[in-house]
C-alpha cells in the first residue's frame, strides 16, 4: 500500500489539469498582448523618429537646393586664377577665294565684344593661307593692353576642320594669327566650297588694360572707414561694405556672410575677373550710373556670374532704352544672359524689319505691273491715233 500511494503522489486529477490550462492560457494571452502593446509602442516611437529624422532630411535637402542655386557660381566666380568668361566667335564666309592676289588683305564686317572692334582677316602669303584676328579698342588710353587666346578655324566640304591655336597681346591696332595656316593648293582642293572659305575664330580674353572709363566712385584706401572687407582683383584693392553686397546678391551673401572661410577674412581674393569691369559693377551696386554701351557687357557679365538681379534687370533697361548696339548685338547679349524682354523686343523688331523689307518687295512687283499695264494702255492709244490719222487721211485723199 505505501508503494502503491507514492505512486500516485505523481498523478493529477483531469479537473487540476484543466485549471492549469486556462491558467496557462490567460497568462500567454496577457503576455500577448503585453507584447503587442509593447510593439505597438515601439513602433510609434519608431515612427516618430523615422519622421523626425525625414523631416531633418527634407530640411537638409531645402538647404542643399537652395545652396545649389549659388555654389557653382561661387566656384565659378572664384576658381582658378587667369580662368575667363569673356568669350565670343568671330565667323565669315570669304567670297572668291581662288582669286585672292598675293599679300591682299581681305576683311570681315567688325563685330564689336567688350568694349572693343574685332574682325578676321584672310591672305595669301607665300602660297599659304594666312588667317588674322584684328583688334580694335572703343576709347582706349595711351597705354592699353588686351591679352587673348585665339582658336582658328577653317571648314571644308564635310564641315571638318583644321584648327590652330595662338596666344598674344594685343597693345595696338593691329592682327595677329597664323601666316602659314594651311598651303594655298591644299585650301583650294580640300576647303573652297564654290569658291568661298568659311572662317571661325574663337577669342578668350585673358586680361585687359587700360580700357576703362573714367570712374565715378572710389572704392580705394579712402573708403576704409566706411568698409569691412578688401576684395582683391588682380592687386587691385577695394575697400565695400558685406552687407550692400550681400544684399544684392546671393554670392557675395554666401561668400562674405556664410559657412565658406573667407566670411572670416579681412581680404578675399577674386580670381577670373578684370578689375575695371569689377569696380564698374560695383559702382552699379551702389547705385551709379555706371552702364553705357562701352561697359555694359562687362557688366552684365558680374550680374550674372555674382547672381545680382537688380544689377542685371539695369542692364536690360539700357538696352532696351539707351543702347546704340546693333540689334543682332542686343539678341546676341539677351540670350547669353537670358534677358528675357530685351528678347522679345528684339525677335520683334526683327520681324517688323522683316515684314517691312517683304512689304517693300511686293510693293515693288505692284509698282512693277502697274507701269507694264499703263505702258500698254499709252501704246494702245498711240495705235489707235496713228489709225484714226491714217483713216481720215485717206478719206481726204478719196475725196480729192
């Protein structure tokens, strides 16, 4: 017996057995949801980070962007020393090629660029074909001096080309390029087109002197006073306020007032840009009238490559108000800078002149067929004159 009831010590009744379970099976669902509260929590917080962290994102993003609209242009305003903008073409087609005489200078129409006269010219030298750029500057003073990089071009039946390059200064009226550039029997076999040479020069200028004009505000050591950084363009000092800069444009705010080193230095060093263009567009920001047709390129060129708006929009009203500049010159300058009413105003000044050398023409084909018909009504009637005497004549001779 006592064997017998230790052995059923290990054995449990099926209603102990059917509590436990319940028991069990409350717990694992308390436990259950403990841990889908818990989850839930977890994810909430999860969440609510996720969006925080999204929404630094986006505002880092919103920075970036706006940053980006300005950071190429300070890197392009402020990158390597000697790097230049001031680029143009010069293209002509020269007429009648194969009948060039030996040393005969033959010209293109000059085109003026920066605050100078350009032009290409062709010859033949020493049974050669020599190509020359001419440089001519607008009120230069005694000692003046445009430093360029030259690229030569000659186009041939299949617009390949042949291509020379030259660097030079220009200190006087006078060209420069290449006197050998090709042999005359190779030009006239590979590149005349019915007779016609097409040219293209491509001019950088590097460097300019003596070009400006008188100017009308200092930005001197006398403005040291009244200045809280010196911005250097080639040696050339100019004591300017950071805030009238910043307030017009969106690099020099970046530059001098941003997270960039040189809003902590009293001297900030300005590479690629010609110092009497730079104190031009500085006495525009302060408010001088400093735009003529000599200087406005200049000018519009800083607007732009400084992200300066106003300076920009008093470009375009000259232009469009004061400006000699031919009108191919206007829409050449509009679509650099992307001028958007001197545009229009010049596609439809063109379109008038258009419309009225049309008029003249047919105008012309009218004029044309009138005198035709009134010619013939003035024969006619001749005739019929000539036959009504002749008629009356011969009744009086019958009558006699």
């Amino acid at each position: 017996m006592a064997v017998s009831e230790e052995c059923n010590l290990g054995i449990r009744t099926e209603p102990d057995l059917s509590l436990d379970i319940q028991r069990m099976r409350s717990e694992l669902i308390e436990t259950t949801k403990e841990m889908k509260k818990n989850q839930k929590e977890m994810l909430q917080r999860l969440e609510s980070k996720f969006e925080n962290n999204k929404n630094s994102l986006d505002e880092i993003s919103d920075r970036l962007q706006s940053f980006g609209a300005f950071i190429p242009k300070i890197i392009k305003s402020n990158g390597n020393p000697g790097k230049s903008e001031k680029k143009f073409k010069l293209k002509h087609v020269f007429k009648n090629v194969n009948e060039f005489k030996e040393n005969e200078q033959n010209f293109s129409e000059k085109e003026e660029h920066f605050n100078a006269n350009w032009c290409i010219m062709t010859a033949r030298f020493d049974d050669h074909l020599g190509l020359y750029v001419f440089c001519e500057p607008n009120d230069p003073s005694d000692k003046w001096s445009i430093r360029t990089k030259s690229e030569y071009k000659v186009f041939d039946k299949n617009q390949d080309v042949v291509i020379r390059t030259s660097e030079y200064c220009y200190q006087e009226n006078q060209g420069w390029g290449c006197p050998r550039f090709q042999e005359w029997e190779d030009m006239k076999e590979w590149f005349l087109v019915d007779g016609n040479l097409t040219v293209e020069a491509t001019v950088t200028i590097i460097e300019t002197t003596g070009l400006g004009k008188e100017k009308i505000r200092k930005f001197d050591e006398s403005q040291k006073n009244i200045s809280d950084v010196i911005l250097v363009v080639k040696d050339i000092k100019f004591y300017v306020s950071k805030m009238l800069l910043a307030a017009q444009s969106t690099v020099f705010k970046a530059l001098l007032l941003g997270n960039f080193k040189e809003s902590n230095q009293s001297e900030v060093t300005l590479h690629g840009i010609d110092p009497d263009d730079f104190h031009n567009f500085l006495e525009v920001l302060y408010g001088e009238p400093a735009i003529d047709d000599n200087t406005v390129e200049g000018v519009a060129l800083l607007a732009d490559m400084y992200d300066a708006p106003n300076v920009i929009r008093k470009c375009e009203e000259f232009l469009l108000e004061k400006s000699k500049k031919a009108l191919e010159k206007k829409l050449e300058i509009a679509s650099r800078y992307q001028l958007k009413k001197l545009e229009e105003n010049c596609i439809s000044e063109i379109k008038a002149i258009e419309n009225v050398r049309s008029g003249v023409s047919t105008d012309n084909d009218h004029q044309s067929k009138f005198d035709f018909c009134e010619m013939l009504i003035y024969v006619v009637f001749i005739l019929d004159l000539c036959l009504w005497s002749f008629f009356i004549f011969w009744l009086l001779t019958q009558n006699s």
